[in-house]
C-alpha cells in the first residue's frame, strides 16, 4: 500500500504573502525631535538640524518620517528631509515605520500579474514566520478574486473557503 499525497496532487497554488515583506529594514524619522519647544519647527534650526545629520545611516534601509508631536509641520520639511536622506534611502515614506510596512507590502502584492492566476485554485498561506499586516490579504483579495477559480486561506491541508467561482 502506498500514501497519496492528495494535496500535492491537488493543483493548489500556495501564495505565502510573507514573501512581499519590504526587502529592507525601515528606519523611523520622528520630526519631534525636530521641533522648537516641542510646538513648532522653525526654519533655521530645521536647516542646521539636517545639515548636522548622519543621512549615511539609513543606507540600504527604507526611512519612515512621521511626527508623534502635535503639531503643524510644513510641506517643505518633507521635501528638505527627502532631498537629504535620497541618495542614501532605498525608498522614502511618509508615516510610522509599522504604516510604511504595511504600504510597502501592498506597493509588491500590487506587482502580482493576475493572468498568472487565471482558472487557478488558490491558497493564501495563512501560517508566516513574520507578521503579514491584514489589509495585505485584502488587497490580494481584491487582485485575484476576479481571475481565480477558488480562493482559500490557510494551509493546503486545512483552509477556509474564501471565494468559488460558479459557472451558469
């Protein structure tokens, strides 16, 4: 007698999202420690403040630039901050470090062909060695829902149905 693997012979497609994780680490900006008083950030200092930064540090990472203050920050300190830390920043967003993640993992999941999965039966992994951000599985969601034959989540062996394709 021998074992069948029924799964492997099943013609699922597995789709592990850990793997549209942003490829570099992301490095917090926190215009806070920019401000004057903690309340306003003024033009001179902020000048003299980026002058006087190491932007070598966030080579090969992606820069997360946010504030935790509450206050005003001008448009054009984005735009002094971008201009200094471009040529070393792999990519450069506006937003916490956990947001930028999550904006990194749906800018990759957005590169997915969906004629690559066209008639497919498909398994979100559900299982990842890293956090998968949940608006992740719904933006996948919304990419191959109108081409796959099924959409599940989980593991091949145990999923949840998600979508079924009906013929009439």
């Amino acid at each position: 007698m021998s074992i069948v693997n029924k799964v492997a012979q099943s013609g699922l497609i597995t789709l592990k999202l850990e793997e549209f994780a942003p490829p570099f680490a992301i490095e917090g900006f926190d215009l806070s420690t920019c401000l004057f008083k903690g309340l306003v950030l003024r033009e001179k200092d902020f000048r003299e403040q980026m002058a006087q930064t190491d932007w070598s540090v966030y080579g090969g990472k992606y820069l997360a630039v946010y504030c935790t203050a509450d206050a005003i920050i001008p448009v054009w300190a984005y735009m002094l901050i971008t201009s200094a830390a471009q040529p070393f920043a792999e990519g450069i967003y506006m937003g916490t470090p956990q947001e930028v993640e999550t904006s990194i993992f749906l800018e990759r999941i957005r590169q997915i062909n969906p004629e690559d999965f066209k008639e497919a039966r498909v398994v979100v992994k559900g299982c990842s060695d890293r956090p998968v951000p949940e608006a992740a599985y719904m933006e996948v969601t919304r990419i191959l829902r109108p081409v796959v034959k099924s959409l599940m989540y989980g593991e091949p062996c145990s999923t949840v149905p998600v979508y079924k394709k009906t013929y009439s």
